[in-house]
C-alpha cells in the first residue's frame, strides 16, 4: 500500500519551478541524499545521490540535465536492509560537475574537489521562494510524512549538523516550530504540530497533500469529538442509572419500614414517581410533577428521602 509521504513525494516530483529555485532544490537534494565517493583507488571521483523513492530519481536526473550536467543513468538495486525495495542511484563524475557543486555550497571552491563541504551557498536562499523549494528539496532527499490518520509527524532526516541547523532556521523563517534530536549519527528535524505540519506541505507545494490532510484531519476531529460526546452522554447515563437504583432502593426500604407513609406530601410525589418511572432524568421527573418542579428541585427531595433511610437504617443498625 502506497503511504501518504510517498504520495506527498510523487506530487513534488511533477512541480515545475524557476531556475533559481531548481538550484536551491537541487542543493538541497545533494546535502540530504548525496555523498562524494572515490572509485578505483582514487582514479575515478563520483558524485552519488540515492533515494528509494522512483518520482525523486528522475527528478534530481531532470534538474542535474538542466543544469547542464548528464548523469550516467539511473542505476537500480535491490536492497536488503530497506526490506528488498528498490534502491535508485543517480551517478555523476565529479570533473563534469565541480563548477555546479562549488556554485551550490557543496564543495569548496578551489582545488580539493574529494570532500564534500558541509555548507550552503547562502546567495541560493536569498529569496522567499528559494527558501521554499530549498525545504523542498530536503524533504524529497531525506524527508517523511506520517499518516494524519494516526499521529502528526513529519521529519528530515540528515547526517550533517550544519544541514540540520540550516533546516530548523529556514523552517523558523516560516514561523513554524521545529526541533532536532541526534538519533544514531544523524540529526532529525521534526514537527509535531499539525497546524505547522500543514503549513509545511503548502510551503514546499504539495497543495494537493495538504487538501487530502486537511480533510483527513477535519473527519478525524469530528470522530474524536463525537466519541468524546458519546464518552461524556454514557457517563452522565451511569450517573443516572447509579442515583435512581439507590433512590429506588431508599424509597422501598422505607415502605417496607412501614415509613413511607410518615413522609411529607411532596416527598411522598417524588418518590413515587421515581419508583413508577426509573429510567428518568431529574429534569423529565419534574415536568410530570404538579406543580412542575425542576431539576434541582427534585435532586433536593430525592436526597432528602436517601438522608431519611440512611439515618433509619443507622438507628436499626443496618447501615
């Protein structure tokens, strides 16, 4: 079954997006899912960007063509650890791409082209919609979405602290709440908000995603608030059942005390109501009162009745 995060993935991979935006993303992309590796003894430096997801791939393979760069394929492998899914590589020679990956941040400028830099080119996320397809390069490389159905989550994922910083400063760019926690060598960025999680898919251009979560969230807070009511109406019920059974009770203990009978008039209304009609709520046992008394009212005199058997009982020694 297809998740809501790999669907949030496949509707930013049709998006189409301005030159400067498609660097920002792509920069993005590199420092998330990307590494720099040595081949062959050091005779052949590649630049490899992998990602599990299909739509991803031939994204990153599209934005790498506009740039100018022509990726060797996109390379497919089965993967043990990620429970046999697929597994798509994207591989570039780092000769025919440095000048881009020094322009992007992800080398440094100069002659050492084997370490990949930790930076970002600051000039890439100058502008607002920049920033915006900068986060979204981050979640398509190393992002995830939970089902809204069950918990609000979402998260980037990246092995650099500086990356990880840069995400939780542009995330607070937008005023949304993010945190980070070190979690077995890679930092995770999260939010928990639904509120700001839905922020987030509009801000990166799921706009689609962001409808179906809302309307996920809208009926999942109506099922909570109705079992909440039901919740709250069963109680109330219990409450009602308990009172009555004990006011039943205390009425036939004073009738078979031979008491009934010494209780004032309007004691003596109530009560045989209550032993006629023991299913009702206060309020229905005052409408058929004469005069019409209200709830308050009756829960004095029904009380009042429980008071005056418990106090015979005590007398006798049965209480």
């Amino acid at each position: 079954m297809v998740s809501f995060s790999y669907n949030v993935k496949e509707e930013l991979s049709r998006l189409s997006s301005s030159t400067c935006c498609q660097r920002a993303e792509l920069a993005s992309l590199i420092q998330m899912a990307g590494t720099i590796q040595i081949i062959g003894g050091q005779k052949k430096i590649l630049l490899r960007i992998q990602t599990v997801h299909a739509p991803t791939a031939r994204r990153i393979y599209k934005l790498l063509k506009k740039n100018s760069i022509s990726p060797d394929g996109i390379a497919v492998k089965r993967n043990s650890f990620l429970k046999d899914r697929s597994l798509y590589i994207i591989s570039v020679d780092v000769k025919q791409c440095k000048t881009l990956l020094e322009e992007l941040g992800i080398l440094p400028i100069g002659n050492d082209s084997e370490h990949q830099s930790t930076g970002i080119n600051p000039a890439l996320i100058k502008n607002k919609c920049c920033k915006k397809a900068f986060l979204r390069g981050a979640f398509l490389g190393g992002g995830s979405i939970s089902n809204p159905k069950g918990s609000y989550h979402m998260e980037f994922v990246t092995q650099d602290k500086d990356m990880a910083q840069t995400l939780l400063k542009l995330i607070g760019d937008f005023g949304l709440k993010s945190k980070v926690v070190e979690r077995k060598n890679n930092y995770l960025i999260y939010l928990k908000n639904g509120d700001h999680i839905a922020d987030m898919l509009g801000i990166i251009g799921a706009h689609s995603s962001l409808l179906k979560y809302e309307d996920i969230r809208v009926l999942k807070e109506m099922r909570n608030s109705v079992n909440r009511m039901v919740n709250c109406e069963t109680a109330n019920l219990n409450k009602t059942v308990d009172a009555s059974v004990r006011q039943t009770a205390s009425i036939n203990y004073l009738k078979e005390s031979g008491k009934f009978n010494d209780l004032p008039e309007n004691l003596k209304q109530v009560a045989e109501l209550r032993l006629k009609h023991p299913d009702l709520s206060l309020k229905e046992l005052g409408q058929m009162m004469d005069p019409i008394l209200g709830k308050s009212g009756v829960s004095y005199r029904l009380k009042k009745i429980e008071e005056i058997a418990k106090k015979l009982q005590s007398t006798k020694g049965e209480y």
